[in-house]
C-alpha cells in the first residue's frame, strides 16, 4: 500500500499506521514530508516510527520523505492499493493522481475526496479517525484482486473528469451557455 502526504497529524497517517495492525503480511509506503535525508530528523516522521515500532511494524512501514513529482507516477503505480485518510480534506488530489493511474483508493469519507472516490466504484470511503474501517477495508482489497482492478479502470476513466483540458471545456460551456441567456430585464416589454 502506498500513501502520499504531508507528514501532520490530521492527515490520518497514525490512524493508517494503527490500521496496519490489523492487515496481516501488508506494507506500508508513505511518501511525504521532508527530503529522505531528514525523514529522520522530522518530529512527525519520528512519532509515526515510534508508533509503527509499537505496534510491532517497523519492518512493514517505511517512510521514503518527499519523492520527486517525476517519480510519484510510478510509486502509485507500484501500489495494491492507494490510502489516503485525512481528518478532513478539501479536495485531495492525491486520490485523483493514484486513479489516474489506475489503482484503487481507501479514502475518507471527507470533504472533496467524498465526491472523487466514489465508493464501491472507485474505491472504499471509510470515516476519518476509524483505523478498524481502514483495516477492513484494506484487508477487504487486499483480499480481491479483481476488485482492486475493476476499481482501479473505473478510477482511471473518473480521473479524467478532473483533467485540465475537461475542466477547461466544462467552464468554457457553462460561461457560453450563461451568455446565451437573455438577461430577464431585456425581455420585458416596455
């Protein structure tokens, strides 16, 4: 599994981290934060270690610090399954990156991500804060291959919906479609 994030708490990276208790034989990337030569020397990246390490996973969680955008492609690409599960989210563009490359995501149910996965489509929306939904649903996925491939081709066609060129011709229609409207005050008769 891979997750790609800041490294601040209300992302949901510990709740993840709890999760992974509960997905036998998973491994967790997490790409994010710092360069990789001071993941170590990062207050959060120490705490999320020091939880990993608690919890008995400090040989299945690994955090690489920040990728560079040319590698991010290919780490997603690299995934079973995409986590993203942030308390709360305004867009997340994350989540549309990892359907664009065709994997599955486990999203929170939040903010823009409620709208971008859509769940048992896309991918599985689960409530922030819940590392048991999370676990479920991994472990659910994980357990699936030919539902984490039908998720990820259905992810892979909605990611397009989000392209800038879709974006582009979607407002160049609406603002179109608002100037062919004959304002109210210019139809009345005088």
């Amino acid at each position: 599994m891979v997750a790609v994030s800041r490294l601040v708490e209300r992302k949901g990276i510990g709740n993840l981290i709890e999760a992974m208790a509960m997905v036998p034989d998973a491994e967790l990337v997490v790409a994010g934060g710092p360069p990789a030569g001071m993941v170590d020397d990062d207050p959060e990246a120490q705490r999320f270690v020091a939880l990993a390490d608690r919890l008995g996973l400090g040989e299945r969680v690994q955090l690489l610090g920040a990728v560079p955008r040319p590698g991010v492609p290919a780490l997603l690409r690299s995934a079973d399954v995409f986590v993203t599960t942030p308390w709360y989210e305004p867009f997340g563009i994350t989540a549309l990156e990892a359907m664009a490359c065709g994997v599955a995501v486990v999203a929170s149910a939040v903010g823009g991500l409620a709208e971008t996965v859509v769940d048992g489509v896309t991918g599985a929306h689960v409530p922030p804060r819940s590392p048991a939904a999370i676990a479920a649903a991994l472990r659910r996925l994980l357990g699936d291959p030919v539902a984490r491939c039908r998720l990820g081709q259905s992810g892979r066609r909605r990611a397009q919906r989000f392209s800038w060129d879709h974006i582009a011709t979607e407002t160049l229609s609406a603002v179109q479609a608002l100037a062919d409207v004959e304002p109210a005050a210019a139809r009345r008769t005088p």
